[in-house]
C-alpha cells in the first residue's frame, strides 16, 4: 500500500517509517519544511511538503493514499486534519491510524480498552478527535494508544534520566513525587510494529493499547539511572508542589498518575509481540546510560 505518514521525523515516526518499508510498503511522509523532506527522502519515503493543518492538502494526500498513519498528533492539527483525512476517504473502507494516549485512562491499576476514560488537563483534549475515528462510517479507523514511549535514548525517559541531583554533599536523583507511581510503558520499535499491524489488520472502530506489559516505578526506574550514572545518593523523593514547580503543573499531573496494563488485545486480536529490552534494562546498561552516543 502507498501509506500517507504524518510526524515521520519524530520519536515514534522514525520507528514506524523502515517498519513500513521493511513491510513492503511505500510512504508518503507529510513533512513541514525541506529539511524534513531530505530527511524522509534518505529514508526511502517520497515527502510532501506542507502543513499539517491545510484541510485541502491533507485531503487530497488521504484520497490519493492506500490508508494513513497520523502520528503527529496535536490538539490544534487534530481540529483540521483528523476530519480532513475521514474527508478524503471517505466511503472507501481504507484504513485510517490515529494516535492516542495512555493518559487518558487516568489513574488505573489493570488499563484495558474499555476503561473508563478520565483523562489530565494535559490530554483531555484527545476525545473529540479519538471519537470521530472510532465512529467513522465507510473508513477502517483505529486508534493506537501508545504508553511511555521508550528507547533509542529519547522521550520521556529522559525526565528520569536528567532529573536534578541536587545540591546536598551527597547527590541523589529527584523522582517525580515519591516515585511510588507505576508507569505503563513500551519500547518504540515494539510500537512501530503495532501501529503496522492496525494499518493492516486494524477492526474499524478497534482501540489497540500499545503496552509491552512491564510498568515498573518512577522510584525503580530513578534507582536504575541513579546506579548507572554513580550517583552516590540514590534518589530522592519530592513533593507533588515541587514536581509541578520543576516540570510545570500539567506535565507533572500526568506523570504522577499510577498506571499498569499489558496491552492484552493487540496480541490477541492482531498477534503482536512486543520483545524489546526493558525501560529498566535501557535506563542500566542501554540506550540511557551514560556511555550511550
């Protein structure tokens, strides 16, 4: 299939655009500038430049397209461009990946697809477009609800990983409050895998929780960052103010939310395998300890 991509440069994008290729498919990765564009083009995608947010673009790129993979996901591009692609293709059946976010279940212990949604400030935008998605007719949408992305030495690990040490005589790693919070987690080639696999065997209207099923501590991963960079001190637990001071009230709301799942239906449904090293294996001796390049 000739795939529209959107955020191909990005974190995720950059996993799932040789996923797509090595898969036999061919891309068209809708970029902002030219920069981009020869990033893509050495990528072996054909770019097109132009903005996220031109309806008219983003509708004759999706009817032009065997199925799209939006991954570029804001609340201001997601206004425009999630009913520009349902526009474009419209009545064909073709798929259409959208991007959401493990936030939105809040605090939960056993996420599932059918949790009650009960999203931070941060993210509570999402549900306009994720609905519009599920329920549209004559297009095979999907959702893919990715939770912390890791690997590669980027994303939100790196909150962890360069935490301030403090100033005592002996340093230590701040967590994100106490660190007792669970985060659901998944390595981002994993994810590239399943967002190829709701591309092409995705149920319309079908939610996919991207989770490789470890959801360690903020205080165990800290201590693994904490033992692989030296530090003498350990970690050290701060207040919820003080975390919301440091990373800013919303960012801090949402990572302070304990959460756990498995992302059990994708390997059902789609026979996913997630199989990547762990956070905690790459915060050790992986792609965020201090030797990485």
């Amino acid at each position: 299939m000739n795939i529209l991509l959107t955020g191909a440069t990005g974190f995720i994008g950059s996993s799932v655009l040789p996923r797509l290729l090595d898969e036999g498919h061919s891309v068209t990765a809708l970029v902002r500038d030219d920069e981009k564009a020869e990033t893509v083009r050495a990528a072996g995608a054909t770019p097109l430049v132009g903005d996220a947010a031109d309806s008219g673009l983003v509708e004759r790129a999706a009817r032009e397209s065997d199925g799209v993979i939006h991954l570029a996901s804001s609340k201001d591009v997601d206004a425009v461009l999630v009913p520009a692609v349902l526009a474009g293709l419209a009545g064909t059946g073709k798929p259409f990946v959208h991007t959401g976010g493990i936030w939105t279940y809040g605090d939960n212990d056993d996420i599932t697809e059918d949790s009650p949604a009960q999203p931070p400030a941060l993210t509570a935008w999402r549900a306009t477009a994720e609905q519009l998605v599920r329920e549209a007719d004559g297009v095979r949408g999907t959702l893919v609800v990715p939770s912390i992305v890791y690997g590669h030495g980027k994303g939100l690990a790196n909150v962890i990983v360069d935490a301030p040490r403090g100033s005592g005589a002996v340093p230590a790693l701040r967590l994100i409050g106490d660190g007792s919070q669970h985060w659901a987690t998944v390595h981002v080639d994993d994810l590239a895998a399943l967002y190829v696999l709701a591309l092409e065997q995705g149920a319309a209207g079908a939610t996919y929780i991207g989770a490789g099923g470890q959801n360690p501590t903020v205080r165990e991963l800290g201590e693994a960052a904490a033992q692989a960079a030296g530090i003498a001190g350990g970690v050290a637990a701060e207040s919820v103010e003080e975390s919301r001071g440091r990373l800013g009230e919303a960012l801090a709301d949402a990572l302070l939310l304990d959460q756990q799942a498995r992302g059990t239906r994708p390997r059902i449904d789609l026979g996913w395998e997630p199989n990547g090293p762990t956070l905690l294996e790459e915060l050790l001796v992986g792609s965020y300890a201090p030797a990485r390049v």
